[in-house]
C-alpha cells in the first residue's frame, strides 16, 4: 500500500474525464470500468477509506454544477462502492465540508445507497 496518493490522483483524473464525456463517447462502457475499479478498493476500506472523501466530494461539486441524469445514472455503481469504503467518520466528514445546496442534492444518492447497496448484517 506504499502508492494511495497517486491511485487516487489517477481515479479523481478518470472521475473527472467521466464527468465531462457524453452518452455519444462511451460514457457506459468507461463508467462501467470506472465501477469495477472502485469495487476493487472495498476489501482494502481500512486502508483506502480516507483517500475515498477526495473522489466523494468531486461527484458532489459535480451534482452541484449540474449534472445529466444520464451520467448520475453511469457513475451511481461507482459512487456505491466507494461510499462502500467510507466508514462512519468520513460519511460525517464528507457531511461536515459540503454546503446546504450540496447537501440537498447528494442526500437522495445518500439514501438510495442505503436503501438499495448497504449491506445491513440481514439475510
């Protein structure tokens, strides 16, 4: 694990490339790859989960300078996954940096992961 600043400068420089292709360009199959990338980091959470926030806030500021449904609909797969990693203390501390707006516009993704992605301890 002696490389997360520079795995994580590699995935914000991949986000960022997601968040700015179109339907037309490949969006699906490159959001796709992009998710399979983050579900790589869940079994390494303890290790990774502080990097994650970086990632988390970048799809935030996203959401918030509008975003098409099509690409939230791509990237929700990958922003499971890496509040997947994310344990209690960075779900508050991604809360505690991003303004009311923000907060507004991430609690419906919040939500749908909890309702749909987390796992719970159940059967």
């Amino acid at each position: 694990y002696g490389c997360p600043s520079p795995l994580f400068g590699l995935l914000l420089s991949l986000l960022s490339h997601l968040l700015h292709t179109n339907a037309r360009k490949g969006l699906s199959e490159k959001a796709l790859e992009y998710s399979k990338l983050c579900e790589l980091l869940i079994p390494h959470k303890d290790i990774f989960k502080k990097y994650v926030v970086g990632l988390i806030l970048c799809y935030i500021k996203a959401l918030s300078e509008g975003m098409s449904p099509i690409t939230k609909k791509k990237l929700m797969p990958s922003i499971y996954a890496l509040l997947d990693v994310c344990s209690d203390f960075e779900t508050r501390q991604i809360n505690a940096m991003i303004d009311v707006p923000s907060k507004t516009l991430f609690a419906p993704v919040f939500k749908s992961y909890q309702k749909f992605y987390q796992y719970h301890g159940q059967a």
